[in-house]
C-alpha cells in the first residue's frame, strides 16, 4: 500500500512527513525539492519514517504544494465528454489529444488563498487528477498499464484554475491558466505501489464551491488515458521526476458555451476585442463564476478508501491593487 506525503512549514522550517491519522511523522532526512525526495524511494522513505519517535498534529503544520518548482506542468483539455458538451465541443472522445502547459508560479498550498487578478471577471475553478512524473523521459517510450508504476511515482489534487475571459477572448491558454496561485496542489501527496495502478482509473472527483456540489465524476471517463498521453508526450519533451500532469476535468465548470459562441471564439478572424464581448455577454446570467470570499473544496478516493489524496480548499481573495 502506498503512503500520503505531506509537504509543510513548522516553525518556519520546511519538512516533509508522512500521514499516519491524524498527525504527521517527519522524514528523518531534508529535501529541498520533490525531485531529491523521490530519489530517495518509497522503501527508503518508510525506513526513515520508522526512526522518527515524535510527531506533529496536522492541525499545527502549515500545508506546502507538495510539487516544488521547478517544474514542468503538462495540462490534458477536455478530457471529459461532460466537460465537453459544456464547453460547446461534441461529447464523444476526439481524434487528438488536446495538451497545453501552466507556469509552475501557479503552485500554491492546499489552503493557501486564491488571488483573483483585478482585471479578470470571469474566475473558473477544474478539479483535476495530478499524476506526478517518477523517472527521467528524455526519449520516446512506449508506455502501458503494466509499466506505468515506472514512470508515475504518486497523485495529488490539483485545482486547474482560469480566467475564462483572459483565455477565450486571447486564444492563449497558458496565459488564462498560469497566474499566480492558479494551481493549488495537495494537501497530501500519495506514492504509489505497483499494486495502486489500476485504481487511477477508478478514482472518485469531487468539487465544492462554499456547500454546493458543482464538480462529481470517476476517472474511468477519461478519454485519454495516462498511458497513452505519456506516449504520446514521450515523443515530444521530456519529464524529470517531479513534474506534474493534469488528466483534465469533468463537467459542471462556470463556462457554459453554446457550439456557435465556441465556433466564434476559434475563429482567428475575429478580433480579441469582439472575442471579449462575445465571452462576457455570453457569460452574463451566469451565477456560477468564482467572487471573492468563495470557498473552493476539492476531494479525490477511492471508493474503498484505499487511496485518499486529502481535502483542497482554498479561499478567493482579490488582488491587492498595485497602487493601493
């Protein structure tokens, strides 16, 4: 069975810990980054965790992206047939693998604050499963289900979110989705077995906006999976251990487009200026965007329990102006 690695500040020290309960056993051992962490390897990480007498409550440790930078973070879109009847896209599984990348300036804490830029009008959240990259890919590789635990070493929650209107009327996804604290991570890191494997694909997806149920899916309706998005990627970049690869999320988003306002917004023709009224007058009735004080919950398990990446939430605040 795997453990949940927890990444946190105690009396301003950085540490890492295993969860056992309630509390947290730190490692014996300091890493600056997720990469050296995961060099050391889950067997070894136990044996240092065996050592360790004294233990901390997770009600006194301040909670860390258990994904460091640097890092690369690879993004799969539209990767749910729900989330793509939302989003004005037919439903059924596409020819391509939509992918796009986000600054890893975007980590933040499991409940660090999310900061609203001033200009953005339209805040999204995605839940999204996170599967964090165990072994150097710097060639192509043929990846499958009987090989994946060499090249994923554990999940995490992370929240995808966007700025809609920065994103569609801008046609530039990175931009949308990269602000600072735009992806929280955590709270726990879980490391993978072997015999964890086929569970990603059958790992329970849920989103809270305040007490409201928005987001509730299984990974099993992804349409492409993570075997083959690595090969696929394998033969484009490359990953060191540490990385992180959002699979895409399920529907139930604040964006709701109809098949003509998507049409339009992917008409290179139209201009950003016409693409931002479109997105902000199709918009317009909607209640569902994130405003300032909201309170967004994230949880992804299995349905026995056996894997439990934590609770994500974190709080919209604005921006401070930078004037003020």
């Amino acid at each position: 069975m795997g453990i949940q690695i927890v990444h946190f500040l105690h009396q301003s020290n950085k540490k890492w810990g295993v969860v056992k309960g309630d509390s947290v056993l730190t490692i014996g051992k300091d890493f600056e980054t997720l990469s050296s962490l995961l060099e050391e390897g889950i067997d070894n990480i136990k044996r240092l965790v065996d050592h360790q007498k004294g233990h901390l409550s997770l009600n006194e440790i301040e909670f860390l992206s258990p994904v460091t930078q640097p890092a690369r973070i690879v993004c799969q879109g539209a990767n749910y047939g729900s989330h793509r009847a939302e989003s004005g896209l037919e439903a059924k599984r596409p020819p391509f693998n939509m992918i796009f990348t986000k600054a890893d300036s975007s980590l933040s804490g499991a409940k660090d604050p999310i900061i609203c830029p001033e200009h953005v009008k339209l805040l999204d959240y995605e839940i999204e499963l996170g599967l964090v990259i165990g072994k150097e890919i710097s060639e192509s590789q043929v990846i499958t289900e009987e090989n994946l635990h060499e090249y994923v070493a554990g999940l995490v929650i992370a929240n995808d979110v966007s700025a809609r209107d920065v994103q569609l009327s801008q046609s530039q996804w990175y931009k949308g989705k990269s602000y600072r604290t735009f992806c929280p991570v955590g709270p726990y890191l879980y490391l993978l077995e072997k015999e964890d494997i086929p569970l990603i694909n059958d790992l329970e997806l849920k989103l809270w906006v305040n007490d409201e149920l928005r987001q509730s899916t299984n990974t099993k309706d992804i349409l492409f999976k993570p075997d083959e998005t690595l090969t696929e990627l394998s033969e484009l970049m490359n990953f060191s251990p540490g990385d992180l690869l959002l699979t895409g999320t399920t529907g139930g988003v604040a964006l709701r487009l109809s098949a003509e306002v998507t049409a339009e917004l992917m008409n290179p023709v139209v201009s950003g200026e016409e693409k931002m009224k479109l997105i902000l007058s199709s918009q317009s009735e909607s209640n569902l965007y994130l405003k300032e004080n909201d309170v967004v919950h994230c949880e992804i398990k299995s349905a026995d329990g056996r894997i439990n990446l934590g609770s994500l939430e974190n709080k919209v605040v604005h921006a401070i102006p930078v004037n003020a």
